[in-house]
C-alpha cells in the first residue's frame, strides 16, 4: 500500500494559528509565502530590505521578533477503516 501525506502549512501568530493541507510540499510552501508577503507589512522596521517571498518564510521568525511561526508539518494522510483496524489490533 503507498503511504499517501498531507503537507499542512501552518502560521502561528498571536491570534491562533492558521493551518492550510496540500498534497504537495511545494503548495504548502506556497501558502507560507502568501503569508509572509501579506503581513511582513504589520512588521516591518524603518530598515527591513523587501526580499524574495521563499526569504521572508526563512527569515520570519527573526522578522516577528521570535513571536511569530512559519512552517509546514508532513502528516500520513490515514484511512479511517485502517486506523480503526490497527487500534483494535493494538488493544
């Protein structure tokens, strides 16, 4: 059986955190970068030169002042009746 993923793109910020699933790291990657162009703006200081959106994700948490996550978690993507086959197993 092929093991199938879900790449969840994930920004963690004051209010919560905002979580996006894509079949592919590259969608997912996608996402952070959407995040960062849109609110590198709320942190921006006098002197932050504007970089490539794959920069910003890499440099957020330097640019939130430690306050502020970008990242992604690659989780199986599982099947129900399997899942609930191996837990009845294991008991």
């Amino acid at each position: 059986m092929v093991k199938m993923k879900i790449f969840l793109a994930k920004y963690e910020h004051k209010h919560g955190t905002d979580e996006r699933a894509f079949k592919t790291r590259h969608g997912a990657k996608w996402q952070l970068e959407q995040w960062a162009e849109e609110y590198v703006d709320e942190w921006e200081t006098c002197n932050i030169v504007r970089m490539p959106a794959d920069k910003l994700v890499e440099e957020w948490t330097n640019i939130t002042g430690g306050n502020e996550f970008l990242y992604i978690d690659e989780l199986p993507l599982l099947d129900h009746k399997d899942f609930c086959e191996k837990h009845r197993k294991e008991k």
